[in-house]
C-alpha cells in the first residue's frame, strides 16, 4: 500500500498482463511500483471529529524525500498552541532484490515532555492511534507486500472510478486489523479506498480518498479520510500548497536534531 498521508502516483497505462490473468499480487505490485516524486512538500489541516459531534482542528507541514535506498519523510504540527512543534519523523526502507525489507524508524517528538520516542514500526505501538485520530502510525507508512497474502475479490466502482477489490490478510494474523480489501484503480492502480477488518472479521474502518488532482503528473488525492464505523468517530486530511520534485529541501530537515528544533525549513 502506498503511503496513506500522500497517496501520491503518475498516470500510467496498465502493461503487459491481461485484465483476466492479473492476480491479486499481481495487482497489489503494481500499485506499489508506481512512480513518486523525488521530493515533496505541503501544508495540511487535520479534523480530528469525536463522536459527540465536536471536531479538533490541526495544521501541519509535511516534507518527504526519496534517497533511492531509503524514503524520508517529516510531519510537523504548526497550530494550535497546545500541539505546536510536535514532529514525526520516518525512514521507510526500500525492498531489497530478494523481496525483503527493513522495518521502518520512526520518532515522535513532543515539546511538552521535551523528549522524543522511538516507535515501533511493528506489533501494538505501530497499531496506536497518530496523534489522536483514527489513522494509525501504520497507516502513516508502507506495508510490506510480502506481509500479506492476497486474493483478488472482482471489480467495483468508486466514485465513477471502476477498481480492482483486492483482499489482503496478514501473515502473522496478529494486527488488530488483520485483513483489508482495497479498491485500486483499473487505469492508474491508484488506491481509492480500503475497508479494515478486526480480529473477528468485522469492518473497523474505511479510508476514502477523494479530490484528486495532478501535479506535475503525479495524480495526488487532496482529501482522505479515515472513518472509525465502531465508534462513530472520523479523521480527515486536507492537503494543499503541493510542491513536486523541488530541489531546494535541505537533508538536514529529516534528522531527529532538526525534529526537536521544531525546524520545518
């Protein structure tokens, strides 16, 4: 799965396979080897919406950048006061040539505490709720392709879009959300939305992306949104001021120093 706070690709034409010979797998690599930009940044406003009907407001900047071996990539909440400075930090790995792939570091500093944690790109801490929403610090990185099994379920519209309906189930059977089906789309293999289930097969959440647009040719949902159907709770993501393949974002930006500056440039 690409990653979920991006959600970035170029437009590309489906190759070489036949729509009646592709396989889940098959599918699930496509979407994962689609082109991203070298680098990227942009502002974001997150709603965090509790199910008394109240919404919290947050504004963040993101910047990411690709090292060829290893993805970088920094969250940095802005406003308001009380979460000012707060900074994610993540190195996600690249698969290697035999398919195997090294486990995520991840950091979160908070400047009430004055210090920064270490979290684990694994097992319960990775299934924690990110800063409060429905999304988790999973969701904020790649899942491994060789982590799941997959089966390719049929075909469905979303919003207009015909997809793939991909069903993907956890190896280890150990997440809290161990199987998800994913609708990818025919034309550009871009996910457009995926359903979780929990450990007793029931749907937990629904991730929606919606507002798409291209950048440079890569297609970039604007808004996504993560729906908790258990607790009637829901977290959305608005991205604006994209910028593609910029040269001028320093290195030192995505280093745990820079983190607990608060620095965003």
């Amino acid at each position: 799965m690409k990653k979920l706070i991006l959600t970035l690709s170029s437009v590309v034409l489906a190759m070489g396979l036949s729509a009646q010979s592709l396989t889940g797998y098959d599918i699930m690599k496509k979407a994962d080897e689609v082109p991203e930009p070298k680098t990227s940044s942009s502002t974001a406003t997150l709603t965090i919406h509790s199910k008394k009907g109240s919404d919290r407001i947050r504004e963040v900047i993101m910047m990411s950048k690709d090292y060829g071996d290893v993805s970088k990539e920094v969250i940095v909440f802005t406003t308001p006061k009380d979460v000012a400075g707060t900074g994610y930090l993540m190195f996600e790995y690249k698969e290697d040539a035999k398919g195997n792939k090294k486990d995520a570091d991840n950091w979160l500093y908070m400047p009430a505490m004055k210090k920064t944690r270490r979290i684990a790109s694994s097992g319960s801490e990775s299934e924690g709720s990110f800063m409060g929403t429905d999304f988790t610090y999973q969701d904020m990185g790649d899942r491994s392709l060789n982590k799941y099994d997959y089966k390719l379920l049929g075909e469905a519209n979303v919003d207009g879009v015909a997809c793939y309906k991909v069903e993907c189930i956890s190896k280890a059977h150990t997440e809290k959300d161990p199987r998800y089906i994913t609708y990818i789309s025919k034309n550009d293999y871009i996910m457009r939305k995926c359903e979780f289930y929990d450990r007793q097969n029931q749907l937990h959440r629904v991730l929606t992306c919606s507002n798409f647009t291209t950048i440079k040719g890569y297609t970039t949902a604007q808004k996504m949104k993560m729906e908790n159907v258990q607790t009637g709770t829901w977290s959305l993501i608005e991205t604006k001021n994209i910028t593609y393949d910029a040269n001028d974002i320093d290195d030192s930006l995505f280093t745990v120093a820079a983190l607990e500056k608060g620095r965003i440039k």
